[in-house]
C-alpha cells in the first residue's frame, strides 16, 4: 500500500503544471514553394493532445527553429504534410522519470505548439535528436537550436570530420555570419587556422571581424571574389566550407590548393529560384588539385551528438565561442521568421519565441 501511495505521489508531481485537455496548433503545407515561401502555402490546424501513455512527455514550444535547409525539403514531402523544424520546449507534464516536469528538450518537433514524444524511442528522420538540455546558466535556452544545437554540431562535425583542418591551414567559409558559418569560423580559429569569411553586408563582415576574430571578410555583393581571395588567402585555400554553392563556390574551388578538402553544408543561394543557376563547370579543379569535396548531412553523427554539445559548451563557458541570435516574435509568424532568414536579415541564428 505504501509503494502504491508512493507511485501516486511522484505521478502527481510529474503532471503538476497541466490541468484539463491540452490544445496544439501546428503549421500543415498545403501547397509546394514557388519562389519564396508565402503564408497562403500554409493552414493552422488545431487539435486535441491526448493522454500521456507511460515513459511519455509533454512539452511547450518556447523557441521554433527557421533554417535554410526547410525550403530545399519540403519539395520530399507529400502533401498535405506537417512542416517540419527543430524547438526547445519546456516539459509541462512527464510520465517519465530522467525528464521531470520544468526541464527544457530540444527535438525535431515541427512548427507546433505542443508536442507528446516518448524519449529513446527509434529517431524518425529529422536533424536533430531528441536531447535534454544541460544546465545553460546566463545563456539563453533557445541555444539549443543554435550553438549548443543543431547548426553547432553541423560547424563541429562538418570542419572536424570533413575538412580536417590544421594548425597553420588556410580556411575560407561562405554564409559566414549565418548560424553554421561563424561557427565554423571560430571553431577553425580555436584551431589555429587563418579563416576567411564572405558575407552579404559590410556590417555583418565587420561584426566576423571585431567580434569573432575572423581574419577577412568580404561583402560578396561588392567585392571580386577572386582579388578577395589573393588579399585573403595568399597561400591560397586548404579548407572551404560551402554553405551556398553558386558561381562564388566555383571560384573558390579553382583557388584551392592541391589536396583540398571542401565540406558541402548547402546552397542557399539558389533555394528560391526557379532554374537551377548555370556556374563555370568544378570538375577541371577538383580533377587537377584533387580535391576532396563531401557532402553530408548532420544527422550522419547522431550517435555521437552529444561529443559535438559538450565541445561546443565547453568554448562558450571558456569564452572561445560566441553567438548572436535574430528573434522573432509570435508562432503567427514563422513564415515572416523562414523568409526573413533565406533573405539574409540574421546574423547568427534565427529562431521564433512562441510567447
């Protein structure tokens, strides 16, 4: 009878912040991107949150993710379909004991706002694994989706495992002032490397610069790539994270030295348009500077994510890493939130506070 009393009491603590039946709104796709995403490719449907079955949680969006890799993906999915992206949310009631009501999650949970998951059940495709967040202290939990999160692990795995860089070694990076490029940025300075950025404004080149301790950047918009290059990389380019793709990418590539190695994150340049763009043809530098170009998906380390966080904890705590954040307000605006970032207006990550 006591064990009983005993179950009854802990099952109560774990429900203590829910009372009566729990609604979620979720963004459903109702129809494919042309262009730029447009609200009208959207409907907002409600539904019920059932019981929580046993070893489930269930949590509150508080931060959504916006991330380039959402325009290129959707085009998989068939329709009508859930859209997808990562949240932090908060546990608000829990029949599972190692994640107690009051704790923050980060999982690839789609724009909703509530969700019931079941922790260490088999992963469903996504980028991001269902993890309960340490300990942040003066840092905000929406790093979650940022340098302790999915885009960190991106910069961590893909510069570490990829291109490999060493001491001394030239790396260039273009999207530098996004999530994943000023990363990569200063996780190649915490490696001893000269690191060359390319960005979409004077102000974030200057922001790579004075406060992530890049070595150049350079307004893609204003400047000759390659004459960027020779001020930049006078022993030329060992290591080229390309998160663009694009006739930049090509130019890069040719200025590549022998055995380099290029990590291929994305190509945001042409996630809108219409037509593939035509650029000068990769394969004569690949071929005679034997590159070694990969590219990957971050989901390739989810045995290992936690490796790619502690890593990532340990620089910020160390003050070897620092982070800006472009937020949003409101879960009525996620489209505003996923256009503004594809058009470049963060430095940083981009994400939505709910609330």
């Amino acid at each position: 009878m006591a064990k009983l009393f005993s179950y009854m009491q802990n099952a109560t603590r774990l429900y203590s912040s829910v009372s009566g039946k729990v609604k979620s709104q979720k963004y459903v796709l109702t129809k494919y991107f042309q262009g730029e995403p447009k609200k009208s490719d959207f409907k907002i449907v409600e539904e019920d949150i059932p019981d929580l079955q046993e070893g489930e949680i269930l949590t509150e969006a508080e931060y959504l993710s916006v991330d380039p890799y959402m325009r290129a993906y959707m085009i998989g999915y068939k329709l009508p379909t859930d859209m997808i992206g990562g949240q932090v949310a908060k546990i608000i009631a829990s029949r599972h004991d190692k994640f107690p009501v009051g704790k923050y999650v980060a999982g690839q949970f789609g724009w909703r706002t509530h969700t019931i998951s079941k922790p260490g059940a088999p992963q469903k495709s996504g980028f991001l694994p269902l993890t309960l967040l340490p300990d942040l202290g003066p840092h905000p939990v929406s790093l979650g989706l940022g340098v302790l999160g999915m885009p960190g692990n991106t910069a961590y795995f893909g510069l570490k495992e990829i291109c490999k860089p060493k001491a001394g070694e030239t790396i260039v990076i273009t999207g530098a002032a996004g999530a994943v490029g000023s990363h990569v940025g200063q996780i190649g300075k915490n490696m001893g490397c000269r690191v060359i950025g390319f960005a979409g404004t004077d102000e974030k080149c200057n922001y790579l610069i004075k406060e992530l301790g890049f070595d150049h950047a350079f307004n893609y918009k204003t400047t000759n790539i390659r004459s960027a290059l020779k001020e930049g990389a006078p022993n030329k380019v060992d290591c080229y994270f390309d998160n663009v793709g694009g006739e930049i990418s090509s130019t890069i590539m040719s200025y590549m030295n022998h055995y380099g190695r290029v990590a291929v994150c994305g190509s945001i340049s042409s996630y809108n348009d219409a037509t593939l763009p035509k650029v000068t043809i990769l394969q004569p530098a690949i071929v005679f500077k034997e590159l070694k170009v990969e590219g990957f998906l971050v989901n390739r380390w989810f045995n290992k994510w936690e490796e790619g966080i502690n890593a990532n904890l340990n620089w910020l705590q160390d003050g070897k890493l620092k982070y800006q954040e472009k937020v949003y307000h409101g879960f009525d605006n996620m489209v505003d939130a996923l256009v503004g970032m594809l058009r470049g207006e963060n430095t940083g990550k981009a994400v939505v506070k709910v609330k």
